[in-house]
C-alpha cells in the first residue's frame, strides 16, 4: 500500500508575524519556515503504518518556492522513502493545491492521502476536502485515530474523529483522503543521522503544466489588517466592586 502525504512550509509557529505596512499581507521575509505542524502528525502516521507492515512506500509532495525541498527533507528525514516537489512562485491557493494533489493522485495511484487538517498559514482548512471531493474519494477529516483493516482482501480504514460531545468512528473504502487532527500521535524528533539519510533519499522536481494544472490565484486578497490591541485591565479590590462594576460598567450582570 502507497500513502501520499502532502506537506506544507509554512511560517514556524513560534514565529509571531507582522503585517505589511501597506496592508497586503504578512511579512514573510527573513522569518523561519518548517513544516506545518499537522503535516509533521500526516508523516508520522503514515510512517508508523509502514513501520507496522501495513503501507509499502510512503511519499511526500509539496507546492510550492524551491525552499520546500527543505521541508520535504524533514518528511524524509521522518522516515518518508521519496519526495516529489511540484515547484512554483505562484501564491498557490487551496483549490489550486488540491487540483495538483488530484493530478498526482491519479498519476502515483496512492491507497491513502494523508493532508494536515489545515495550514497555520492561511488556516483555509479546505485541501483535503476539495482533493476528496476533485477525486472522488471518500474522506475523514480531524482524524484522532486510524487503524487499516483487511475485510477479505478489501481494505478500510476506520478512522476515529473528535466531534463535539464525543467521538465519531467512520470506516472508509480505500483509496481515502485522511485529515489529521492534533491528538493522532506525538511526532518523533528527527535524528541527526536520519537527516543524513534523507539527503540520500530522492527528490524529484515537477512543474504545475507537467501536471496540466493552472495554478492561478482565484481569490483575492483586498486588505489584511492587525488585530486591534487589548486595553489594558484593572484591579479590583473586592469581589464586590468586580460584581459592581460587571453590572453598571460592563452591564453583562
Ligand atoms: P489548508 O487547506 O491550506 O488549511 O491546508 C490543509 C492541508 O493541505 C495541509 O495541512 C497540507 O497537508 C495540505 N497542503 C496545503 N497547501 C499545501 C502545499 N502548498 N503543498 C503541500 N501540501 C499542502
């Protein structure tokens, strides 16, 4: 069994961006880059299930700058077996990601495509939904659990999902779009001599036409703006005053 896992580079979560002066976006320039966090989660399960016997070859791709070789370095260094960068400038959007994804999709025949739940970037949460939908897949998104079943020789996997109240389990017909949510697995720490390794992996650069997929940019972005800053609280002597100023300052009692 083949799983494909798509990862994204995305500014590193510890890095708190700024708006352009001008209004049109974040400023990325000089910022450190990794691996969205829910992509490191995707590489690990699909590493695990190889681990386990389950999958045969794990592959990664991303979209994007020539820098998300970096990235897929990682997933390699995690344990992927090859990577494949469909390299591009343009500002590459959901549906255009997820049109790649469904070209490659045909072409690598993967039994499981497993996508973080959303990019910390754009936080657009929709990939792994428009790739299920554009290939027609049945899809799991917010998975807490994936387990592949054998049902006489037909695989599935059950997928558990964490939905309000409680917790949901889907079994799905593969080949299946699995999302993942944060609490699936711990992923490891890449090791010194497996980032050497990964240098020795492969790594094969495609273009968006080599898959015959337009990438134009079908949003628009009008204005991107701070969020307003926090004034500043006050202490209150007593539990009384609190309650006091509650009902005729803030006039939520
Ligand atoms: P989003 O819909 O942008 O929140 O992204 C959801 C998931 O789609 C990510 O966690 C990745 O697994 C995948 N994805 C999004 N953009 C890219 C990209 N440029 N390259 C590879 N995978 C991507």
């Amino acid at each position: 069994m083949k799983i494909l896992v798509p990862v994204k580079r995305v500014v590193d979560y510890n890095v708190k961006v700024r708006v352009k002066s001008d209004g049109t976006g974040v400023d990325i320039a000089n910022v450190k880059m990794s691996m969205n966090p829910f992509d490191e989660i995707a590489a690990e399960e699909a590493v695990r299930l190889k681990e386990a016997g389950v999958a045969a070859e794990v592959v990664v791709v991303s979209a994007g700058v020539t820098q998300c070789q970096e990235t897929l370095r990682t997933a390699l260094a995690i344990g992927a077996d090859r990577a494949i960068l469909i390299e591009s400038n343009e500002d590459l959007q959901p549906l255009a990601v997820a049109k790649l994804l469904k070209a490659l999709v045909d072409k690598e025949q993967p039994q499981l495509v497993i996508l973080g739940k959303q990019a910390i970037d754009d936080d657009s949460n929709q990939t792994g939904q428009m790739l299920a939908a554009l290939a027609g897949l049945p899809q799991a998104t917010f998975a807490s659990r994936v387990a592949i079943v054998d049902e006489g020789g037909q695989k599935r996997a059950t997928v558990a999902r964490e939905v309000d109240g409680g917790a949901e389990t889907l079994t799905l017909t593969l080949p299946a779009v699995v999302t993942t949510d944060l609490r699936l697995n711990e992923p490891r720490y890449v090791t010194l001599p497996n980032i050497m390794k990964a240098k020795k992996k492969p790594l094969e650069t495609i273009k968006p036409e080599d898959l015959g997929v337009d990438v134009a940019p079908r949003l628009k972005t009008l204005k991107v703006a701070e969020p307003p800053k926090r004034s500043a609280g006050v202490m209150v002597p007593d539990v009384q005053t609190l309650v006091e100023k509650l009902k005729t300052e803030a006039k939520v009692l």
